[in-house]
C-alpha cells in the first residue's frame, strides 16, 4: 500500500511538474445543467465553455489567487474568488436568472416599478446599447431605436429635434431625471455634452402622456436618467477620435463629502474644426462645432434613506456652417454666406422627499438657454427659461396606489424676430392623480387625469386610461388611452425663414392643439430548450389631432404658413421589437414601424412633410470571450418621406428614396480596466444628395442678389435661375456625413 502511495505521488508531481493545475466544474440553474456557459480568470486569457451537461475545465493554471468569472447572458453573472496551491481545484456554480425586460422604471407613472408590472409600456435603453455605436451626443445615439428618429432640419447648421411614431418633434417632451427642462429651441442642445458613462438608462414613452406631464408630450417623451454618486465609477475617461478629425472626451469622478454626501463630477468636450465638401456645392457638409458641457450631481444620506439630490450643468457651444471660405470676421455679413450659433445654457435639477411619515416627493428644475445666431445677415437673439416645480404625494391602500400631484411650470421667452413683438411671460398651474388600481395578480388598471391652467387658452382637461393582462408569466397584454395637448410654441429657429428663403405667416390666434390616443401593447418572453431567451414587444397606435398645427410649406413657396388645420390629422401604425439571446456570445435586437401620418384638408389627404412610411432597426453582438473581443453591427432603414420643395420647378426629388446608416464596431476588453474600440460608421457611404442635383438651392448665391421676384414676391424663372428658386438649406432628411473610421479608449475605475 505505501508503494502505492508512493507511486501515485511520483505520477501527481510529474503530472505537475510544471506547476500548473486544473480548474474544474459544473454549471447549473434550478438544478438543471447549463451549456455555453462563459467561465474565465479574471485579467488572464485563461477561460473555457461549459458543455452540454454543464461541466468546464480550464486546464494549465499557475498557482496563485484567481477571481473565477461566470457569465452568461440572462443570468446574474458570478464573481468568486479562488486560490491554487498544489491542487487542481473543483468549483460548482449555480446561476440565478435575470428576468428578461424587468428593468425598473419610472418614467410611465411617475413611480419606480418593474418594467413588466407597470399598465404604461415603457421602451429601457442601457448605456451598454448607447455604446455599441458611440456618439457624441444623445441626440445622434437616438438613431438606433425603433420609431425615433432625430430629424436635422437644417443642412448648413445640422441643428433638428426628434420624431416618434413618425411625428414631428414639437410633439416630443425630453426629459432629464425627469424633469422638463429640454423644449422649444433647446432640444437638439439639450441632448449634447451628456457623457454616457453618466447615463443610468433612457426610457422611451411612445404616445400621449399629457396626463402626468403636460403640454408637449403629445407624441411621447424621452427620459434621460442619470447616475446616483454611489452607482458610478469611481473614475471615468473615454475619448474617440474619427478621420474626419473629430475630437470627442469624456472625464468623470466621484468622491464622498464628510460622511452624508457625495459628488460626481463630469465633463464632455466635443470639437470638429475640418471643413469638409464632398459634394462640391462650396458649402460645408457637416457643422464645425466648438463644444463643452460640463454636469455635477449631488446626493445626501438622510434619516431613514430619504432622497435629498441636486444637479446641475453649464453648457457652452460655438457651431458654425455655410460657404467653404468663410470666417467669423463674416458674421452677419452678406458677402460669405455662413450660419453661426453661439449657445449657452444652465440647469439645476433638484429633488427633496419631504421630512414626515406619508412618502410626498418635491422636484424641481430650472434652465436658462442664451442664443446668439447669425444665419447669413440675419442676427436671432433669444433668451429662453424653464422653471419647473412638482409636488407628489404617493399612497398605497389595499389594492389602490394613489398618486396626487400638484405643479407650475413658468416659461419665458423672448427674442428678436417679428413673429415675437414682445417677451412671453407665463405660469402655467397644474393638478393631477392617478390611481393604479390592482384587481388581481392578472389584472390591474390604471386611471388619471391633470387639470392645466393656461391664461391663453384657459382650461385644459386631459384624462388617462391603462389596463393591464397578465395570463401567464411571460405574457403581457397592456391597452393605454388617453388624451394630450399642446398650446402652441413657435419660440424655436425656424431655419426656413431665418435664412432668408421663407416668411412666418401665422394666419389667426392658434388654438391649443388635442390630440386622442389609444396604443395596444403585447409582451412576451420565449425560453426555448436550447436556452435561447427571446423578448417580443409588438405595439399598435392610432392618434387623431384636432386643432393640429403643422408648417405649411406648400401654399406658397416662399412662406411657413401656421395656422390651426382646417380638417383632420392622424398616426397609424405597428412596430415590433424583438430581443433575442442566441447562446452567450449571440444576442441581437430588431425592430420595425410601420406606420401612416396623414392631414387632410379640403378633401385633400397627404402624408405629412418628414415622415417615412416604415423604419427598420437592428443591432446584433457576438463575444469571444477567449480573446475578449466584442463585435457589434449595427443599423437602420427608412422608407420614403415627402421633402419640402420650392416649387413646381424644382429638380429635386420631392420623395426621398429608400436608405440606410449602418455601422460595425469592434471592441477589445482583455485589459484590467481598459477598452479599445474602433469601427466604421456609415459603412455604405450614404448622405441625402445621392441622386438629387443639389440639397441647398442657389448654393452659388445665398443672398438672393441674382433672384429676380414678381410683384407677389414670388422668384421667377431667369437664364440664370431656371428653375425659379431661392437659396434654401431647409430640404434635408439624412445626415450629411459619409463614410469614416473612428478610435477609441475608455478607462472605468469602479
């Protein structure tokens, strides 16, 4: 028996005679094996893939202390720790599940809850999904979700808003931590200088929800939430640059204050200062933009953890497009035609629970948005601020869940143009309740309504419904209807008249535009044998507006016509997403819209302006965990849209055609800490002028000193001006940047 022994030992050294040993296992969940599992060292390439009966090894490792990581998409991954010492070591892992589309939000009623139990569907973006084409801004980063996209409105300045379910984006209320502090002329603005490792998640309301936030979000609203002190990094610094010269740079840290209070702090710069023309009609394709935000938010421990935080952001931009030669020295002059916009801003956002036994929430915001603008020789001035307070009272009963609120928003605004004769004062009352009533496990509903306060338009009620249908597990059934309304706003660029191509008529005192809605939503999470995890989120929508106001661009050429629609307007569409989990290095995301935003108008119907009949979307990544490399390839596709032309004339397409922006980024984690990245953006090289003469009409003489008019000011057609047009940087509908390469790094310390 001791040769035995014996023997065995001399076989075990020489087995190990290089000193490394075996890490072994097996991986399961609810007591059933799991294959394809991702099992690795951490800061090592060491790693293996569980098999079909849940086993791994990783053979060959060193002695010493190892963190053993656990992955797999779907499941909470497992971090444990191990050490090796002379023995090959034995591990079993057991995984808990994630539940697919469970994310807490709070956007739909004002209250965090799981994403699966609220009545409103509410769309969660994480920044993972930001990340997989990275953006300078929210605003571009939008363009990878199903039914939004941001619209440039002008093609020499690149500033635009953002559409949902195809409307325009007046009719979208941006949000950040929930408070409205993004709207009229500051939203493309807004959504710029926010670094992504900041952003907690964006939720995405698709529909009316004027009954918890008022005027503006008769289309949907966006939510950009951002992080608490205590969940970001500890440092953060990422940076990308593209061929194009572009520079963009995120910086970040958070540090504890004494014992009751911590901060993070962070900033974004973002230059582009190469004027580029590749479509040689001498004026720059893309903006040059100088920019800088800077964000810092405050959090403060309290008796019985109530919330007490406080944020705010500087913003200051300089952007300037138009004629290849032109220079600041230029600035509202009429011999190089150039557009200008210098922009600044300050927000505050705060939020206080109050000191007492009932759980009452009072939140606030305040903005000043400061525009200084030169489109060619027309200077527009404008002072822009939001004040925003709101008083919430939460109370659960049995099986009611009462919300009450009372708020005030105080808008000012004032600029230089005629359409302003003199400064916008007002305080804007609200009140409004909720009650979100459970009737059984698969049964809830929820009722609300606000009452709004507008001294212009008096009395504005706009009532809510949700009903919610939980047969099984994985199967929900939601049905929302309600009502929205906007009072009219025009306080934003028009850029179609600021540049000198077209008049603001508005033709009588606007009305306040309603809108009604009803939005069917179905849930579903698929778990197949092979465990692949698929999510299905399919809507259908009708919105019918009375007292629509849309820009008539068609009347007559030379004019933006607002007026309230003497007729009818309406959205109809479907959309689909679907989230699919192939194995743990597959997973993808698609989505599609189909959809018909009509006005109607003696008896005449069209599409509206901007608007596509169907949109597609899709983002699929594949990991390789051995070498740390994460692919991701990501895109759209828009139907055709109808453009705004100039006249019976004009060469133009006045349909876009059918086209597509996609994108492909590799990643590489394999160092602690460290991300490197790079891609191409744009892989087909597409931008708007493709089959079209030109995107901006007479180029060649933007002041119009060539145009001969009519006596009804009207341009007629000339051997030099054949088509009868005038200069125009408003028939835009993609962006106008081609194909280019982009690098990066990030460095999170947590």
């Amino acid at each position: 028996m001791r040769s035995l022994i014996t023997l065995l030992l001399l076989l075990s050294n020489t087995l190990n005679a290089d000193n490394t040993f075996n890490i072994s296992g097996k991986i399961t969940s609810n007591n059933e094996s799991l294959p394809y599992v991702n099992v690795y060292l951490k800061g090592t390439s060491k790693g293996a893939v569980s098999r079909e009966d849940g086993g791994f090894v990783i053979d060959k490792v060193a002695e010493g202390n190892y963190t053993l990581i656990v992955s797999f998409t779907g499941f909470k991954t497992v971090q444990k720790p191990i050490t090796i010492k002379g023995n090959n070591v034995t591990i079993n892992i057991n995984l808990e599940e994630v539940e697919l589309l469970d994310e807490i939000v709070v956007t739909g009623t004002l209250k965090p809850v799981s994403r699966l139990e609220s009545p409103v569907p509410v769309e969660v973006y994480a920044p993972t999904f930001l990340k997989k084409n990275p953006a300078p801004n929210i605003f571009e980063s939008l363009q990878a979700v199903n039914g939004v996209r941001p619209q440039i409105n002008c093609s020499v300045c690149n500033t635009g808003d953002i559409h949902i379910n195809g409307l325009e984006g007046p009719y979208t209320l941006v949000l950040i931590d929930g408070m409205p502090i993004v709207s009229g002329l500051s939203t493309v603005y807004g959504l710029s200088g926010i670094p992504s490792s900041l952003i907690e998640q964006v939720e995405i309301v698709k529909g009316p929800a004027s009954s918890l936030y008022g005027s503006e979000a008769v289309g949907g609203l966006i939510n950009v939430i951002t992080k608490l002190p205590e969940n970001a990094p500890l440092v953060f610094a990422e940076s990308f640059i593209t061929d194009w010269e572009e520079l963009n740079v995120d910086l970040g840290f958070k540090a504890n204050v004494g014992k009751k209070a911590s901060v993070l702090i962070g900033a974004n710069y973002f230059n582009y200062s190469n004027p580029i023309d590749n479509n040689n009609d001498n004026f720059t394709d893309v903006t040059l933009q100088d920019r800088i935000s800077v964000f810092q938010k405050w959090d403060f421990k309290r008796q019985n953890n109530r919330a007490f935080s406080l944020a705010g952001r500087f913003f200051y931009e300089d952007r300037w497009g138009g004629e290849m030669q032109w220079t600041p020295e230029y600035r509202q002059s009429n011999d190089v035609y150039g557009e200008s916009i210098y922009t600044k801003r300050y927000e505050l956002i705060g939020k206080y629970q109050l000191p007492i036994q009932e759980k009452m929430m009072f939140q606030f915001s305040y903005s000043d948005h400061d525009q200084n603008s030169a489109y060619g020789n027309t200077l527009y001035l404008a002072q822009q601020r939001i004040g925003f307070g709101q008083l919430t009272w939460d109370i659960t009963n049995n099986h009611h869940d009462w919300l009450l609120g009372v708020s005030a928003r105080y808008n000012y605004y004032n600029d230089n143009t005629p359409v302003t004769e003199q400064e916008d004062e007002i305080v804007i009352p609200s009140l409004f309740i909720q009650d979100e009533i459970k009737l059984n496990e698969k049964h809830k509903i929820l009722l609300g309504a606000r009452y709004d306060y507008d001294k212009r338009h008096v009395n504005i009620f706009t009532p809510r419904l949700a009903y919610k249908f939980k047969p099984t597990e994985h199967d929900i059934f939601r049905i929302n209807a309600g009502t929205g309304f906007r009072v009219v706003n025009l306080f934003t660029e028009e850029h179609a008249a600021l540049n000198g191509a077209r008049d603001v008529i508005i033709e009588e005192e606007l009305k306040p535009e309603r809108s009604y809605n009803v939005n069917l939503n179905y849930l579903k999470k698929f778990y197949t044998k092979s465990g692949k995890i698929i999510g299905l989120d399919a809507s259908a929508w009708y919105t019918t507006f009375t007292n629509a106001i849309l820009p008539d661009y068609d009347t007559n050429p030379n004019q933006v016509i607002y007026d309230n629609l003497k007729g009818s307007a309406s959205s109809l569409g479907f959309s689909v997403n679907m989230d699919a989990i192939i194995s743990s290095n597959f997973k993808g995301l698609v989505g599609f819209t189909i959809q018909e935003v009509t006005q109607t108008e003696n008896g005449i119907k069209q599409q509206q302006i901007l608007t596509e009949k169907y949109s597609g979307t899709w983002s699929v990544s594949y990991k390789n965990f051995n070498h740390n490399i994460l692919i991701d390839y990501t895109g759209n596709l828009y139907g055709p849209m109808r453009l705004p032309l100039l006249g019976e004339l004009d060469p133009r397409l006045p349909e876009s055609p059918v086209w597509s922006i996609q994108n492909i980024q590799v990643t590489f984690d394999g160092l602690k800490n460290f991300e490197f990245y790079g891609g191409v953006k744009n892989l087909l090289n597409w931008t708007p002028n493709k089959g079209n003469p030109f995107l901006i009409s007479r180029a060649n003489d933007p002041f119009d000193k060539e145009v001969v008019f009519d006596a009804n000011g009207n341009a007629t057609a000339t051997a030099n001006n054949p088509y009868a047009l005038t200069f125009d940087a408003g028939y835009i509908y993609a962006p106008n940047q081609g194909r280019r390469l982009f690098f990066g790094l990030r460095y999170l310390l947590k």
